[in-house]
C-alpha cells in the first residue's frame, strides 16, 4: 500500500514530479529520433538524389531546413539530460518542438496547398505529427506545473530547518 498517507504529501509530490520527468525522458528520446530522421531525409535529398526527389530547388531548400533540424535535435538532447537533472527548463525544448510538430501536421493535413493544388489531407504521418506535438505541448505544461508544486512542498518541508526562509539570508 503505497499511497499519500503512507508517504506523506511530499513524498506523493515528488514521485508524482519523478513520473512527468520519465514522460518527459520519452518525448525527449522521441522527438530525437524523429529530427534524426529529418536529418537522414535532408542529408539524403541533398548529396544523393533519387530519381522521382523533388527538383533541385526544392532540394536546396532543404539545407537550411536540415541546419534547424540539427540545431532543434541538440536542444532537444540537451533538454533530456535537463529533465533527467530535474531541472524544469528541460520541458522548454519539448513543448516547443511539439508546438512546431502540431503545426507541421496541421499545415500538411490542410485541404489547400500554395500552388492551388489540392492538400494531401490527414495521413499517417501527419496525424502522427498533430498527436505527438499535442502530448508533447499538454505534457510539458502539466509536468513543469507538477514539478513547481513539487518543489514548492519541498520549500515548505524545510520550513524552519536549517534553511533559511526567503528574505531571511542576512544580507539586508
């Protein structure tokens, strides 16, 4: 039986806290590997076209775009060690790039298209994108308001302990 009463609310607080910071480990892993993956494409289309790839001009598009990819996957890397060190800042990358993912998939699924073609609609792949930016964006924010009442009930299990309060560090 292992449940608040047991543990006492602080307790509760932080495996509650331990659990998002696993979620957060998963997304963090996932969104990796879905910016390798874009890495891969764009390395791809760039150096060794197929036949049937996009045009060239599409293709040097893609190196800027292959760039961002890189710069969004060491954030990312980044941001999964923060969250394995329990700091709240580690979520930023996630629900940013999950914020980029739910737009992708939503502008991709769009019925239009720039060239007056119609959209290719709802696919596998963007259905996917719109889902895991969505459980990246909702995760992100529960689990770092999770973490800040964690923290707040570690701040207030050390009241009156050898810490001192905030404002109570003598230096005026």
């Amino acid at each position: 039986m292992s449940d608040e009463h047991d543990h006492g609310p602080l307790e509760a607080e932080v495996r509650t806290a331990d659990l998002w910071r696993a979620t957060g480990l998963g997304l963090a892993v996932v969104w990796g590997v879905v910016l390798l993956l874009v890495i891969g494409y764009a390395v791809r289309l760039t150096v060794d076209p197929a036949r049937g790839d996009p045009p060239g001009a599409v293709r040097l598009l893609l190196v800027p775009m292959g760039v961002v990819a890189v710069a969004l996957f060491v954030w990312v890397a980044v941001a999964g060690w923060r969250i394995h060190l329990r700091r709240p800042s580690g979520w930023d990358p996630v629900v940013v790039v999950g914020g980029l993912g739910l737009a992708s998939g939503v502008f991709a699924a769009a019925p239009w298209r720039f060239d007056g073609g119609p959209g290719k609609g709802l696919t596998p792949l963007t259905v996917s994108l719109i889902v895991l930016g969505l459980l990246s964006v909702v995760a992100g924010l529960v689990a770092q308001r999770s973490w800040r009442r964690a923290a707040e009930a570690v701040e207030e299990s050390h009241a009156g302990s050898a810490f001192p309060a905030a404002g109570d560090d003598g230096l005026g």
